[in-house]
C-alpha cells in the first residue's frame, strides 16, 4: 500500500507524533487569550482531569482566531468553569503557593472521589469472575460482546474533556482497567461461545504499534464463533497519520485484511465530535485507506454542550460521514461521571436536536441511532416526547441490555424538561418501577430499586 498523492499534500505528511501535556498548559492557553488568572483556574482543573494533546491537532483543528470558543479548543483543553469554582480555587492556591506533587494530588484525588470515576457499574458489575476472581482487563456486560482493556492502548494521542474514562488516564492504578494477558482473553471467548464481537477499546488501542496490536487480534481470528472485531478509537480525528504516513501504517492496514480474510467483520468504531475533525485531507485519505482493506468504520460521538449541541452541525457530520462511504452509529448522551453537569444536555433537548438533524438527512445517514443512554441496565434510547393518555412523557426504549429480555421493550418515563440522564427520570402512567427495577413490597418483589444493585 502506497500513500495517495493527496496525503503527500498535506502540512501533516510525515510529521513526528509531539504529544503535550499539563506543563505546556500555561503557554498553550495563552495562545488562546486568557488571562493570567484564567491560566491558572485551567490549570488547577488540569490537575484533576487528564489533559494531552498534540501538534496535529493544535496546528490543524483548532482555529485560535476563535479560541477558546472554538469547538475544538474546547474538545480537547479544560475549562476552568468544568469543576466547582470552591475546589478550583483551592487547587489554584496550592499551585500558586508552591504546594508538594503530594499535597496537589491528594486535593485531586478528593475531588476526583467526588465524579463518579467507573459509572453504569464498570467496577462491579461487568468484570467476569472465574473461580471467583475477577479476569483484568475485561469487561462483559452484555452477553454478545466482551470489552478489552489492551495495557499498551491505555492512552490516547489526546484527551477529550468530556471523556467517560477519564480515571484510567490519571495515574492511579485502582482506577485502570488494563491487562497484557491475551491468552486469559481467548480462553474467556472461547468458552463463552454466546460471545460474538470483541471490542478492543481503551484509552485508544490505535495508539499502540502494529506489531503489538496484532499479538492480541490475531489469536481471536481462530475462534470459530467470534463473528466481528471491533477497535474503538479517535485516531481517525486526533492523528490519521496512523493510517496513511506513520512507519508502521501499511502494515496495520494489512492487519485490517487479514481480520477480514478470516472471515470476521472488522468494524473500525470511529470517534468524531465535530464536522471541523473531517475537514484536513488527510482524514480523508486515512477513511480511504481503512475502508480498502475491507473494514467498515461506524461513527460515535456524545451530544456535548458548548461543542456539538445543535442540529445543523450533527446533520453536516453524518453527511460528511456518509460523502466518505462510514456507516454513521451513535448520538450518545454525556454519561455521568467527571464533570457531567458542565457538559450534559438534557434529554429533552438532546432530542430536539437529534430530531432536528435526523429529518434533514437520508436514508443512508439515518442508521444512526440516539439519543442513547449507556447506564446500569443498558443502552436506553429516548424515542421522542409524547402524551399518553393526558400525560406528557418520555418513551424510550433498550437498544441494549444487561437483562437480554428488556432489548426493544419500550417503557415510559414522566416529562422532565431538566432531567439530563436515565436515573433522573420517575415511571409514568401510574407505574411504581421501570421494567429493570424489583416492584415494591405488595406488587409483587421486594424494595430494592437500586438499578446498581442489579
């Protein structure tokens, strides 16, 4: 595989990966305008969120002329307004007065207590157990498919601010799923043969190399009943270099064929949170090159307020995304964890704005799906706002499911203009409980109405 003239135009081509960190912080958001003060207050959250970015992203997707409100500045740099001004401003203390490493993460870690770091029972609830101890490194919540935690890909080549898996970025080994042990992974699938689809997600797997991404695909190629790889990654938007200019690009294309040749369905999970991600020509040169090995790339991204909450860029990024031959997926909602109330938009407006997007694209953009919930029980999706029976509500219902009996079942949930997540919604048309809880005492099952108790 050659690379395409197109790629060898642009300022990215063969360009070293630079990744910077929080000690660039200062300079890079001076770039961006602010203030002193407002460096600091950004600094102080970087303390407790991961911060990374890298060249091609800050000289080829951030417009600084717009920074900071430039959708992209705001993807991958932290606000200072992300965290409760009373912890930003003890953070920032600490760093003006010179405080110890020690004395600085021991104020992130409280703060950090406070986010819910593992949501939907990530810790609890979907590791699998044999002989009663927990198997590192996997995830296996719905029986269909199982997710695996490669230790080499627990990094990406940046950060989103609203990412979900924030805790396996900050250095704390209690908070990282993580695990080299491959031959543990094939022997689970191999005696679970309702397992069908291993997702390698992290992190980004496609921040490690060919030669060690392949040592963990290639011994899943021999199991018979595994129908679908699938590689969770933003590298399509962060750095496209991996597929089209890097050392090692031809050759983990030639990995992509060979998953296909065996006859399993590689589906390459991309993460794109902004039409400007697709805009430089080399994007468009690695999506090309992906989708000639035979790989089908799905695009995913939240519904994040401040960077994508309108119809009209979600509809110019699933047209986009159609243009160049990938198979648009999912609008998710912000989960709840890290700084959820700074970035979530509520249900009924992520809604609105799926809706209002999803009516002006065609049929081949509308296989995506949301807005999508991905809580303790499973994926719930938010089909529309109605009124039944005199009653304004919410229907939804499982795309995916924890229980496989609740998948495509539909259920209610009462109109809440602010309710911005699954568990802060109540059950509608006179019902006690939603179909993944127990009834209460009397109707039928006992109290507990925990759904991560499930």
């Amino acid at each position: 595989m050659s690379v395409t003239p197109e790629a060898a135009l642009s300022p990215s081509t063969g360009r070293r990966f630079r990744a910077y960190t929080t000690k660039h912080i200062d300079e890079l958001t001076a770039r961006a305008g602010l203030t002193a003060d407002e460096r600091l207050a950004v600094q102080a959250v970087a303390t407790v969120l991961p911060f990374r970015v890298n060249g091609y992203v800050l000289d080829e997707l951030i417009d600084w002329d717009a920074a900071p409100d430039d959708p992209i500045y705001r993807l991958v740099f932290p606000q200072a307004d992300m965290l409760p001004q009373s912890d930003v401003s003890r953070i920032a203390d600490l760093i003006r007065s010179g405080a110890s490493r020690k004395e600085l993460n021991e104020a992130a870690n409280a703060v950090r207590a406070r986010l819910n770091p593992h949501p939907a029972g990530q810790m609890d609830l979907n590791v699998p157990k044999v002989d009663e101890e927990p198997i590192p490194g996997i995830q296996h919540k719905y029986k269909e498919t199982v997710l695996f935690f490669p230790k080499q890909g627990q990094t990406c080549h940046a950060y989103c601010t609203y990412c979900f898996r924030w805790a396996q970025f900050v250095g704390d080994a209690d908070l990282k799923f993580a695990s080299s042990e491959i031959d543990q992974l094939v022997e689970y699938v191999r005696s679970h043969p309702e397992i069908t689809s291993v997702l390698f997600t992290g992190g980004d797997p496609m921040i490690m190399s060919e030669g060690v991404i392949s040592k963990y695909i290639e011994p899943l190629l021999e199991i018979e009943h595994l129908e679908a790889i699938r590689i969770g990654t933003k590298a399509l938007a962060y750095w496209p270099q991996r597929f089209v200019t890097d050392p090692d690009a031809d050759d983990t294309l030639r990995l992509f064929e060979k998953v296909v040749a065996s006859g399993k369905n590689l589906a390459f999970m991309a993460h794109f949170s902004h039409p400007n991600e697709m805009r430089p020509q080399i994007v468009q040169d690695a999506v090309r090159r992906i989708r000639s090995t035979g790989a089908i790339i799905r695009t995913q991204a939240p519904l994040i307020r401040t960077i994508n909450d309108d119809p009209a860029t979600w509809e110019s990024m699933w047209r986009t995304h159609v243009r160049h031959g990938m198979v648009p997926y999912y609008m998710f909602v912000e989960r709840d964890t890290g700084p959820q109330d700074y970035f979530a938009v509520p249900l009924a407006e992520a809604y609105e704005i799926f809706r209002g997007a999803y009516k002006n694209v065609s049929g081949l953009a509308r296989t995506v799906r949301g807005p999508s919930m991905s809580a303790t029980p499973g994926k719930v999706c938010v089909d529309g706002v109605t009124e039944v029976a005199g009653e304004k509500v919410f229907a939804l219902h499982f795309i995916q499911a924890r229980d496989p009996e609740l998948v495509g079942r539909p259920f209610f949930a009462e109109y809440d203009e602010k309710a911005a997540w699954l568990f802060d919604l109540k059950p509608a048309l006179g019902a006690t409980h939603f179909p993944w809880e127990k009834a209460p005492v009397g109707l039928g099952g006992g109290v507990d109405l925990d759904p991560t108790r499930l």
